[in-house]
C-alpha cells in the first residue's frame, strides 16, 4: 500500500518508516525535517496543518499514519489543547478525500489513573493535558471516519523503551546522560510497574497493524506484561553497557502515574500470527 506517515522525523518516525518500507509499502514521510528519515520513502517538507489539500499533495495515499504530535513526552503542556483543533482539521481533510485507512498513534494516557489490565473498551478518565487531548482526538476521529466510512485504527501506545538520547522517555534521558559521561542519574524508587515495549518491536508491531485492514478500531500497541520501573531501567543499562548508577530516591514517582498497568495483547497477536503465517484465533 501506498502509507502517509505524518510526523515521520519524530521519535518514532523513522523506525516506523523503515518497518513500512521492509515490509515492502510504499511510504510518504511528512514533516517540518526529514533528515533521519530513511532515504527510500518519498520524503515532503513542510507544515501539514498549513496545506489546503494535504491528501493531493501528499501524494493520494492509500492510509494516512497520523504520528504527528508537539511536546508527547511534556504531560501538561499547553499546546496539546492548542493544536488539537489543527488535528482535526488535518484528519478531517483525509476523512473527506479518497484515502481508505485513517490510523492514528494515541496513547495509555487516555485511559488516566487505572490499575491492571488495559483493554481496548476499558473506560477512559484522562487527568492530564495530554491525555484529555488524545482521547479527544480519538473520540473525534472515530465519529469521522464513521461519517465517511474509513476505515478507523487507534495505535495505543505504550512505554516504549529506546537509547536514542532525541527522545524524552527516562531511557533516552539516561543514554544523553550516559553520552555527556555523568555519573549519577537521579531516579524515582521505580517500583511502580508499566508495561515496557522495546522501539524496534513497537515499529514492527505498528507496521503489521497498519498493514493490513481486517482488525480495525482501538489495538494495544504493548508488550502485554508489567515489570517494575527500577527493574526495566537497570536491565537498560545493563543491555547498553553504560556505567551511569541511578540515585534512588532523588524524585517522588508521579502522582497520576498507575501501580502497575499493562496492555491486553489479544489484537496485537492475531494480527502479528496473521504477519507471520501462522494460526491465531481473532479476538471477540
């Protein structure tokens, strides 16, 4: 298929391109900058929200993959209530064309404070700017593409795990830290519990999902398992072998952070078994 993959120089753009492109689509990268996008994806510079006709000119794609997102990584910021108009508009131009597939990156923090298993019709409490926001746009998109019959996907993510020192996850931060040669990172006790999910299997799960067309609506994007914070960051390091030591204890955890959540996996694998051949019974 032809896929548009809108903030593709993000965080989790260019992983995601390249899974797209391996898996043989052919991929539109959309942004302000492309420069660590890979080469073969046909690559358009510029403001989406700013287009007229974004659907011609950016190129007639088949599925519109709507990562794009200010300050992801800053909760409370103000400019997730800012933009979310101009991503409705920007949908709501692709609702109306002729493209078939509308898939959008949301997040686990649409769903607030909740303690266990996350389903796909567990009940959504957000209680930050950014959560509100998504699950806005969530709400939004489904009523759109309902309206002119697209094809619908909600990609929730979860707590993706990666040493790029671009990003702004803890385990970005710690690799920065490492790469500046500190000794010390300053960390939570990191007993609470989040379902971790390392970047290249996140990339690959989201090209299986947007792939293909038969499991549709909201899919946990996850591991499937909670495992404590100090325990995920430790074996990061270990894994990298950096030699920066946490200093437990120099933050409080987050007061609308969760004990321990994780993600059900039952769409996630029927769609991965589909992937790779194999039998898998669809879930309910």
């Amino acid at each position: 298929m032809k896929i548009l993959v809108t903030g593709a120089n993000g965080y989790l753009g260019p992983g995601i391109v390249k899974h797209l492109l391996d898996h043989q689509h052919t991929v539109i990268a959309a942004g302000r900058h492309l420069d660590c996008v890979d080469n073969r994806a046909v690559k358009v510079c510029g403001n989406i929200f700013e287009m007229d006709n974004p659907y011609d000119m950016l190129e007639c794609p088949d599925v519109l993959l709507h990562l794009a997102w200010k300050d992801g990584f800053i909760h409370y910021s103000d400019s997730h209530i800012e933009e979310l108009p101009k991503h409705f508009a920007f949908i709501k131009k692709f609702a109306q064309s002729e493209v078939k597939q509308i898939c959008v990156m949301g997040s686990m923090h649409e769903i607030g404070f909740y303690e266990g298993c996350i389903k796909e019709d567990t009940p959504c409490n957000p209680i930050t700017p950014y959560g509100i926001s998504k699950n806005a746009l969530r709400e939004l998109c489904e009523m759109l593409c309902r309206q002119h019959n697209k094809l619908f996907q909600w990609l929730r993510g979860y707590y993706i795990v990666g040493n790029d020192p671009r990003g702004s996850s803890i385990f970005s931060k710690i690799a920065a830290a490492e790469s500046e040669g500190k000794d010390i990172f300053p960390f939570t006790m990191g007993e609470n519990q989040y379902d971790f999910i390392d970047y290249e299997d996140f990339c690959e799960f989201t090209a299986n999902a947007v792939g293909q067309q038969d499991i549709l609506g909201i899919i946990n994007i996850c591991s499937g398992y909670p495992e404590k914070l100090k325990d995920r960051v430790e074996r990061f390091i270990t894994e990298n072998q950096y030699r920066i030591k946490l200093n437990y204890g120099a933050f409080p955890d987050r007061p609308y952070d969760s004990k321990a959540v994780w993600g059900d996996r039952g769409k996630l694998d029927a769609i991965c078994s589909a992937a790779a051949g194999t039998d898998h019974d669809l879930p309910n």
